[in-house]
C-alpha cells in the first residue's frame, strides 16, 4: 500500500507540472524530447524466471534510462511505475494461439447475428443526440459508427478487464516478436497518462491494450480521441458523445467520403488478368473503369469509372463466392481494423441497424 500511495502522489505532481509547446487535440500539452543519440535497442531475447520484478531486469532499466534522458519523466516516477506494474503470462499465451483465417459464411454467423442487430437498435436509440451530433460534425452515416462500437465491443458490454498498464508492459517486454510495437504504444501511453491527467493504473481494455468502446491502441487515442462535450476529458469508456466523436473523427481523417460507397456487386468472367488483380493486397490502386475494361460488370450505374477500387470475394458457402469492388469507404473502415471480413461485418450491421430502428 505505501508503494501504491507513493505512485499516486508522484503521478498527481506529474500531471500538474507544467509542461508546454506540443499541442495534442485534447489542449494538453507535452514537453518535446531533446534530441539525443542513437541508443542501443533496448530489449533482448532473454527469458526471465517467473516471478523476475520488472525493476530488477536490466532492459527495464535500459528502458528507464532512455525515458529519463527523454526528459518526459523522471527516474522516480518511472521507477514507482514499473515497480507497481504487474506481468501477466496469460496475456502471452492469448497472443500465442495460432490465428485461424475463417470463410465469410462462418465469421457473418458469429458477428452479425440477431444480438448484434437489436443491440445496435438499443445502442442508437439510447445515444440518439451523441450518434447524430458525431455523424453531423464528421459526415461519417450514425449507422458506420453504431456498427463499429457493436463489433469492437459489443456496443460497450465487452471492453476488456485488464490495466492497460499491465498488457502494454508485459507484451513490450515478454514478447520478443512484437516488442517493437508494444514499445512505442508503451510510449504513447505514458504520454497520454500525462495529457490525460490520470493514475496510469486506472486505465483498462484489452488483453493487447486496446482500451473503450472504441477499443483505441494509446497512439490512436492521443491522435484521434475527442472531447465531444469539453468536459476536459476524452472519456472513451463511458461518455457516448467522446465515443462516437472519437470514431467519428478516426474515420473521417482516414478518408471517409460523405455519401460515398463502401462496395459494390459485380460479375465477370474469371481471366489471368483479374485474377491477378484478385490477389493483390487491399490498396486503392486501380479504378472502376480500370476493372470494365477487363470485362467486369459493376451492378450499380451511380459508382464513377474515376473512383478508386479493388477487387475481393467473400465465400459465402463452402467453395461458393460473391465477387466486390472495395471502394474508398471500404478502405477506411479497413484502417480501422486491417480484415475484409471485419469490413464485410460492419457494412451489413450497419446497414441492417439502419433498416430496423
């Protein structure tokens, strides 16, 4: 307990230090890092004994180091952090399970199932004047916004019961394959910590530190949070006006069109040359009139031959495919979350909330 009043006390000076120059969306600021040489990288592939402090390992302290020297923190400070931090295995062996890559037919029946629908309902009906307010001021439709917080956490009732203190340090440090990653969210969640004035121990969300219902990594936060109601706070687990103002906001400088398309149906006759187009990753490369010259029928007039595309499948039966041109729209949902099947499930959800309210 003295360690945990300790932490409090250093991080409550911490937050009211003054600290200027960089302006980040919320109006907190940061004080920049002095430009230092380049170090050594900090971590290793080292195993350590279960049970090993975090304050005890010389990676941690390499780590300590260099944020001091960044001149963000101060040793006491980081040195309070990590000695309340705790690892958490569990996390490691959730990260470690093989990825599976299901067909379309399977995920649509797990993630737009009837729940998902009259949950959405309730969701907008509940938070009509923050849904409405977020799609005025961003021009992103009420119902992409809806759909995204129904699949990222089940419009609120999932969000994740770990710290996000506890995944980010146990994930930069014990897991070696994505280190590099979860280091520099571990930066921005510092960071944020500060801007945001709070206990860094207050933060919770998922297993990789996903936090809300937005479910924001830090970097996302610090860049695309919002305090929709200026209350001073970008409050992503409870304020629906931050919520859908923050995905709002993520959506429209990713490159949200209003009124814009995310797909469209259409039919062909497979050659070398689509197929190859097939294969090729999600990226806005080509046109729709670049796609009609190789034969396709795109099965909506209104679509521009000028507007960017690219072409997918979804199987929506064992070995039975729909064929789709990605718009722009398609490919800023799938910044969001980098899967055609996640994009696939929110156009449907949105679509379908829409239709049923």
């Amino acid at each position: 307990m003295k360690k945990i009043a300790i932490l409090v006390s250093l991080l409550a000076l911490a937050a009211c230090a003054p600290r200027a120059v960089e302006t980040t969306q919320s109006g907190s600021t940061v004080k920049p890092a002095p430009q230092i040489n380049q170090q050594p990288e900090i971590f290793s592939t080292v195993t350590y004994p279960a049970g090993t402090s975090f304050l005890s390992r010389p990676d941690v302290q390499r780590y300590i180091d260099r944020k001091v020297a960044s001149g963000q923190f101060s040793r006491e400070e980081m040195e309070a952090f990590f000695a309340n931090v705790e690892n958490k295995p569990n996390i490691i062996s959730i990260m470690d399970k093989p990825g599976t890559s299901r067909p379309w037919y399977e995920f649509r029946k797990n993630n737009v199932a009837g729940n998902r629908i009259s949950g959405g309902v309730k969701y907008w009906n509940a938070n009509e004047y923050a849904v409405t307010q977020a799609s005025r001021v961003y021009g992103v439709a009420p119902e992409i916004l809806v759909a995204i917080v129904g699949i990222e956490t089940n419009y609120a009732s999932n969000m994740g019961s770990f710290r996000t203190a506890d995944a980010l340090v146990t994930l930069a440090f014990n897991y070696p394959r994505r280190a590099e990653f979860f280091r520099k969210e571990l930066d921005e969640f510092l960071l944020m910590a500060h801007e945001e004035r709070r206990d860094m121990f207050t933060f919770k969300g998922s297993y990789a530190g996903a936090m809300g219902v937005p479910q924001f990594m830090p970097s996302s936060f610090r860049k695309w949070a919002i305090d929709a109601d200026h209350d001073g706070q970008r409050d992503i687990w409870n304020n629906q006006q931050d919520v859908m103002a923050s995905v709002a906001n993520y959506m429209k400088q990713h490159g949200w069109k209003t009124g814009g398309k995310i797909s469209v149906p259409v039919t062909f006759q497979m050659t070398e040359a689509l197929q190859a187009k097939l294969d090729e990753n999600t990226q806005l490369t080509h046109t729709v009139g670049d796609f009609k010259r190789l034969g396709m029928s795109v099965q909506d007039a209104s679509v521009s031959d000028n507007e960017k595309a690219f072409l997918y499948r979804l199987e929506v039966a064992p070995g039975q495919y729909d064929y789709y041109l990605g718009l722009n729209n398609f490919y800023t949902i799938w910044q969001y979350n980098h899967s055609r099947l996640y994009v696939s499930a929110v156009k449907e959800i949105a679509e379908t909330v829409a239709r049923s309210r």
